[in-house]
C-alpha cells in the first residue's frame, strides 16, 4: 500500500467501548462557527476520511442547530455499520439569534433532544452520546441516569462527557459506565491533565481531544483572526486569536516550525503527533478529532499518525501551553477549568 491511500492505526474508545481509527473527524466546522464551506469538497472529506481509517464521526445537536447532523444523515446512512457516529445535547442556540445559548441538563429537554438527533441522522441508535456542557442545576448523577435510561431503551450505545472534571467524571462513572470524555486538548491547552485526563485513565475511560489544532491556530495560519476571517467566522470573538494575544501566540510556534522542519512535516502534524502521543504518556487511549472540510488536510492530518516525536521534542513542545495569551473561551464559566 502506498503511504498515501495508507489507513491509521485502530484503537478501543474506552475499555469496553467500540473500536475507530486513533484519529476522528469533527465535522462541526462542514455546517457552523467557521465561515462558508463548500459542500461538495465536505462531502467529499467525509468519504476519503472512511478510506484512510477515519471511523468516529462527530457532530451535535448544537452545531448549526441541527443542520450538521442532517448534513451528515447522506453518509451515515451509506456507512452506517462501518462508522462509531457521536453526537451531543446540552447546548441550546436561540434559533433568531445562535449566538445566544443556555445550558441545559433537564430530563425532560435530554429527552426531547435524543429523539431530534435521532431523526436528523436518520438512525435508529446514536453509538456515542455526550453529555456537551455540564448544567450545574442538575446533579451529574442525574443526567447520567437519564443518560442510562436512554441506553436502556436502545436509543444510545454509550455515554460520553464534554469539559467534566476528575470529580465529575468519577461521580458519573459511579452511575453509568463512561466511554469518553471529549475536551479540548492540545499543545495550548492542557488544562484537562490536572485532573480530567488521570481520572479517566483510572477509570478506564477513552480521551477525545477536540480542538487538537487550536481551531487552526497551531497550523500558523493566523497572526490577527480579526483582521483576517469573515464576519461570521466565531474565531473572531476568540480570545487567543485576535490584536495582541493572536501576535504573541503566533510567536510561540517556533518550536513547533523547529520540529516540523526537522520531520520533513507540517505545523498542524507536529500538533496533531504531539496530541496522539499522550496516549502513551499518559497510558490511555487518545482519539484526537481534529476537524477539516477538505481532501488534502484530511490526508496530512491522518498521516501525522504515522510521525513519532522524541522525548527531547516532545518535552519543548510540552512547555508552550504555559505561555499562551488569552483564555480557550470568552467565558471559562462553562469548562471544566473554570470548576475546578
Ligand atoms: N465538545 C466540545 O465542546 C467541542 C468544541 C469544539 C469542537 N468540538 C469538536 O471537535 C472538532 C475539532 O475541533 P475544531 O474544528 O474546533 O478545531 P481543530 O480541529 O483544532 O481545527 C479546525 C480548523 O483547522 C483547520 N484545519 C484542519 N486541518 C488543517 C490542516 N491540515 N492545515 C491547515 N488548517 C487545517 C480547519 O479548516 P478547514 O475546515 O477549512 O480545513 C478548521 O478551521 C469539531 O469539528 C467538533 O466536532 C467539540
């Protein structure tokens, strides 16, 4: 097989999860936050993804308030036994204006949610089904007992958890059986290894890293996202991206362009490798779900799985996070971080 058509490695989501390829694809960005995109090169994304490995898919009800799940009801239906299909609740857009959320863990809206995924997708089961932000209303017992219920009654396969910490993850896991815990992690972010990431390495539980590439950032593609995405582009209300923080952040890609030089890779392979690599720093499983609407990003992004980084490198990019300005959101209130 040529290295160009060849497939990534395959790993257990969780110790009695699923099986996927030890990389994902986040298709939020083929419908929601990210500027215009062209359907046919998504759709197309989608298919090569399937070819090279890719597996687990991941969406929610959250992005485009629902037109992402009936974007990909096409593929999935195509694919439908070959393909771990995750989707979330717990993040309500005001349809007149989506730039206004709540949060929300009430049984009753879980409910109604499951059954809207449900029919968006065109499926009978949704394999993976996370619990998106945590609604500090309802005790986490709580919503992962209604979680189960919906397992019970055959509409989910397993549970997930978006921004939980340790202690959270650990209560829940108490309840229901985990599978995954998706938050962001990257090598700007790493607050989730205060507490999240050895929780559920106790626990047996699978890490998704959304966001591995810093939204794009970490490929150097940015120097002041203000100046240069479109008006709807939700990068631009980012705080690491724009005026003096996006400047100094660029700064600190130096070591990375040093490593990506040395490997004959990109910036985003050297990100993508470095995230992949803390499954075995770490010893649990890592499925990163870097997102991408295009062919060519999709083929170098799975071939970061084939790049090995040495301890030396590994450890100068481990000190970036500390340096990076601005916080992962405009408000941390909702993430892990800013329970902990
Ligand atoms: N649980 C949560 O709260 C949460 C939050 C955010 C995201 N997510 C999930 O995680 C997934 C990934 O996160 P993300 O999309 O925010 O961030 P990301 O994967 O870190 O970066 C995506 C951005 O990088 C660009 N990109 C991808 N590959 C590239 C490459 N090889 N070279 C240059 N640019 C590249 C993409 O543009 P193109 O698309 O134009 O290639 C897109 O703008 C999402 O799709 C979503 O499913 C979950």
């Amino acid at each position: 097989m040529n290295e160009q058509n060849a497939t990534i490695p395959r790993t257990r989501l969780g110790t009695d999860g699923p099986e996927a390829g030890v990389q994902g694809l986040g298709c939020m960005g083929m419908s929601f936050a990210y500027g215009p995109t062209d359907e046919a090169e998504a759709r197309a994304t989608l298919e090569r993804a399937l070819e090279l490995g890719v597996t687990h898919y991941d969406t929610a009800e959250l992005y485009g308030n629902g037109a992402n799940e009936a974007f990909l009801a096409p593929f999935v239906a195509a694919h439908r036994d070959a393909i771990v299909l995750a989707t979330k609740f717990g993040i309500i857009a005001d349809p007149a204006d989506p730039s206004r959320r709540t949060i929300s863990n009430a049984p009753d809206y879980i409910r109604r949610a499951v059954e809207g995924s449900l029919r968006r997708l065109g499926v009978d089961v949704i394999d993976l089904y996370y619990m998106h932000r945590r609604d500090e209303n309802v005790p986490i017992e709580e919503t992962v007992g209604t979680m189960a219920e919906l397992v019970r009654e055959g509409k989910v396969t397993y549970l997930g958890l978006s921004e939980v910490t340790g202690a959270e993850l650990r209560a829940a896991h108490a309840e229901h059986p985990i599978t995954a815990v998706q938050s962001e992690w990257s090598l700007f972010s790493r607050d989730v290894e205060r507490t999240a990431v050895p929780a559920a390495r106790e626990l047996g539980v699978a890490f998704v890293p959304y966001s591995p590439l810093g939204r794009g950032f970490l490929t150097g593609a940015f120097t002041d996202a203000g100046q240069e995405l479109s008006a709807g582009d939700f990068r631009r209300t980012m705080p690491r991206f724009t005026g003096e923080n996006a400047t100094a952040n660029a700064a600190l890609l130096e070591p990375v362009r040093a490593v990506a030089q040395a490997h004959g890779a990109t910036l985003g392979q050297i990100a993508l490798a470095w995230v992949h690599q803390q499954a075995d720093r770490h010893g649990l499983a890592v499925v990163p779900i870097p997102g991408t609407r295009k062919r060519s990003r999709l083929e170098e992004n799975t071939a970061a799985t084939r790049l090995r980084l040495t301890e030396e490198e590994l450890a100068r990019l481990d000190t970036i996070a500390d340096r990076v300005s601005g916080t992962r959101y405009p408000s941390m209130a909702a993430t892990s971080a800013g329970r902990e």
